[in-house]
C-alpha cells in the first residue's frame, strides 16, 4: 500500500529540483497551471475534481495524489471524490478501476483526521 502523503512529499522534493533544472519551463507550466485553475464557470473544487478524473483515467499516480489531496483542501466530499471516480471508471474502462483504488486509497489518508471513524474501542 502507498503511503500517499509521503508519496507527495517525495514527489514535491523532486519538482523543486526539476524547477531549478528547468526554470523557464516550470514557470510557463506553473502558469498555465494557474490560469486552468482560475474560478470562472466552474470553481477550483470542481476543477480540481476534473483533474482527478483525468488522472484516474490516464493512470497517473503522481497526478492521483496531487489532485486527491487538492480537491480536499477545496472542500470535496467523500461523496464528490467516489462520483469522480465513478466517471472516470466510465470513461477509462477495466485499468480505471485499478487506478480509482489508488485514488480511493490517497483520499482515505489525506482527509482530515476529524473525518476518520475512531476506531478505539469503548
């Protein structure tokens, strides 16, 4: 099993070093990244939740825990995350599903640690 958050982590530290090889290139990436992700018709949830769809039907695990922890931190539901996935399982057929279980995976470790059941018992 990924450990999701660590993943991330490790994930960051290598685009920063990508960011110092390849300044101009990440500037301009960085950019279009920004403007894709503007509130205009749709807001940065949806947006977000869009791009986990994507990622999911690409199978892109980077991508997977980049936009899961991104569409929480933009307030997306449990709900909203399993309606993403059911899309992308739609439209990216038999490996979707492999790659919406890694979703579901990240989803479960990066959400608010108020929103985990508490296992203990009574």
């Amino acid at each position: 099993m990924t450990n999701w958050p660590d993943y991330i982590k490790e994930r960051t530290v290598q685009l920063r070093n990508l960011r110092g090889g390849t300044p101009d290139v990440m500037k301009a990436f960085s950019g279009l990244a920004q403007a894709a992700l503007a509130p205009k018709a749709l807001d940065c949830k949806t947006k977000e939740l869009i791009a986990l769809g994507i990622a999911v039907a690409i199978h892109c695990d980077d991508c997977i825990g980049f936009h899961v922890k991104a569409a929480l931190e933009q307030g997306a539901s449990r709900e909203e995350i399993m309606e993403t996935l059911g899309m992308a399982i739609y439209m990216g057929a038999g490996p979707s599903v492999m790659y919406a279980n890694h979703a579901l995976e990240a989803y479960e470790q990066f959400k608010p640690a108020a929103a985990k059941p508490d296992l203990a018992p009574a």
